[in-house]
C-alpha cells in the first residue's frame, strides 16, 4: 500500500510544506483520539551537535539540566534572553554521541547562529541538517501497537531509541505535545514517504497538521512563535519544569526565572477560549484580544493579549490559545477578531 501524500490539502503559513489535512479533518481528529495516525511534520528543523564537550557546553547556554544525560535520554530546553524572555524552543536527544535538536520550521538559522556564537573553545560541532532528516509523528493510543507490529522499537516516556534504517524513534515526555500517544521518528528524509507508508501498512491512519493542532490546542500546550512573541517568559506558557529546570547552574535569563517563580506572578497567563463561531474565517496568530463591547464588562474594548492558534476541533467547535493579562478574570467577555469568545476556566489553575 502507497500513501498519496500529494492529494493532501497542503498547510500554510510556517507550516507550509505539509499536510494540513487529508479531506475529513474532523474525522482525522477522531482517529488521533481513538486509534493511532501518522502525522507529517516535516517542516521541522534538525539539528545535530557532536564533539567531547556537547553536553556540559549546551547545559550551560540553555535552561534545561543536560550534564547528566545519558544515551537514550531525551528532553526539552529553551534560549532565553539576557532578560528571561524566550529565543528558543529545542526538543533534544542524546544518540551516538551526538545531541539531536528539532525546533519549529524556519527556525533552524537562529538556532544555529547561535550556537556558533557561543562555541568559544569547546570542542563543540553545531551543523544543520535539516535537508538531510525529517520529524514524522506517530501519535494516538495505539501507536505502540503499531510499532510493535512494524517491528519498531517502543521507546519510554523521555527516550530516545536508534531505528533499524537510521535515524530514531522519541517519545518525549506527556507534557511536550499534549496530544496523547505521541512519537516522534527522526527519519532520512529521502525515506520520509517509505517510512509513512510502513507505518500505514502497521495499522495507522494518516492526519494532517489540523488534527494534531486541535488535539494541542485543546490540552492548551503552548507552541514557540504561536503562543509566544518576544515578551514571553516561560511561565506563562508552562514551559517550567518541563523545559527549565530549577535546580541548575548560571544561565542566561536565570535570574528572571528565579525571580518570577519566587514570586509567583507573571504578567501574562495561557488560556483556552472557546469562539462563538460568526465566521468560519478564525484569527490569524498574533490578532489581539480585547474585552468585549456591549457586554457589561468593566474596560471594554482595552486591549488585553493575542490569540496563537486558533483551530476547529471535532467536538469543541472553533477554540483557540490565547495569551491574555494574568489579573483578567475567568469571566471577562473577550473579542478576537471578529468573534466573540469565553475563556474556558483551567481545572488545574
């Protein structure tokens, strides 16, 4: 069995380049739900960095614990600024002596401008490999009996294992992606499309980028350049403890880090915000929200933060994350633009 690829609905934006959904989005989200579904996410950059000191040297420029990382560990790290606000987002592996970095798309050119920047003398090789490897995603509870089925390896929560033909399978840890049974394999790309169809003929579906996003939105799991813009701090977004690690050494942004958690307020909070739906036409990432006008509510039409992303869900309807003022209460009515929307309480707050 062959998986056409090309009859897919392509994304855009900075997902552009692959699939946003394959003709039934809903449906596709179901399956992510229920069964398992192979998730193109191509678009991703790769990253590897080789040499003796790789591991103390990146655990000294970004906020996550690396020293101690043993082959097979992975884990998830971020570039702050001098100020504590977020440059960065890496999801890592330690593989064959080499740490694997993916990132979001078009991201790839800062990252390792960075990290050239900082390579001092450390025997430290820090190389783009993004035309050479491709992130495909295997996610739903029955990934693992695909796995087994192709023979596979089925990797722990925060592992990282070596793939017969190259590359790796990860499964990083519940909180990365917020959708349920998720794997990540790290493929040559020239096998990308093999490596789907493999994983089809194991019993899975396919789902374009609109199923996985739903299912993120919907656990209200913040994505960098989505849900963040060049104030955001990692509290805000739930990035500490899973991508900053509290009890580590020096760091850039450290002391914002500290600063805030001691405290405990940051300025901003992420929410989930359920659309009345007045248009099928749902924001674009980065349009304002405001308190609603005409609703009573106290400051109407201020400005209070901006929504991420905004996607149609299989059983919510339009929903959408936005980053809004942490003292705005659960309550307020909100405008974003064009639709008026309701903060949905978090039951874990």
């Amino acid at each position: 069995m062959t998986t056409n690829l090309d009859t897919a609905v392509g994304a855009t934006g900075s997902d552009a380049g692959v699939p946003w959904h394959y003709g039934d989005p809903l449906r596709e989200q179901r399956v992510l739900r229920t069964g398992a579904a192979v998730v193109d996410r191509s678009n991703r950059d790769v990253l590897v960095v080789s040499g003796v000191d790789r591991l103390g040297w990146l655990h000294s420029i970004c906020s996550q614990h690396l020293t101690a990382l043993a082959d097979g560990d992975a884990t998830e790290a971020l570039v702050l600024s001098p100020n504590g606000h977020v440059e960065q987002h890496w999801q890592l592996a330690e593989l064959g002596e080499q740490v694997w970095i993916d990132t979001e798309p078009g991201t790839a050119a800062d990252s390792l401008a960075y990290l050239q920047k900082m390579v001092f003398l450390k025997r430290v090789e820090p190389v783009d490999v993004s035309a050479q490897w491709a992130v495909v995603s295997l996610v739903g509870p029955a990934a693992d009996t695909v796995l087994a089925v192709g023979g596979l390896p089925v990797p722990e929560a925060g592992r990282a294992v070596t793939l017969p033909d190259g590359g790796f399978v990860r499964r990083a840890l519940p909180t990365a992606s917020g959708v349920p049974g998720t794997v990540d394999l790290v493929v040559p790309r020239d096998r990308r499309v093999a490596v789907i169809d493999a994983l089809v003929e194991g019993g899975a579906g396919v789902a374009g980028l609109w199923a996985y996003e739903a299912l993120r939105v919907e656990a209200r799991v913040a994505r960098f350049g989505r849900e963040t813009d060049h104030r955001t701090i990692p509290h805000e977004v739930g990035w500490i403890g899973r991508a900053v690690h509290l009890d580590k050494g020096c760091y850039r942004g450290q002391e914002t880090v500290a600063r805030v958690h001691n405290l405990g307020r940051p300025p901003r909070r992420l929410v989930l915000v359920h659309l009345a739906g007045e248009s099928d036409e749902l924001p674009e990432p980065g349009t304002p929200v405001t308190v609603a006008e005409g609703a009573g509510a106290a400051g109407a039409g201020r400005p209070v933060g901006f929504v991420g992303t905004a996607v149609h869900h299989h059983e919510l309807g339009p929903i959408a994350l936005a980053v809004i003022k942490r003292a705005l209460p659960d309550e307020t009515p909100l405008a974003i633009g064009g639709h008026i929307a309701a903060i949905d309480p978090d039951p874990a707050a």
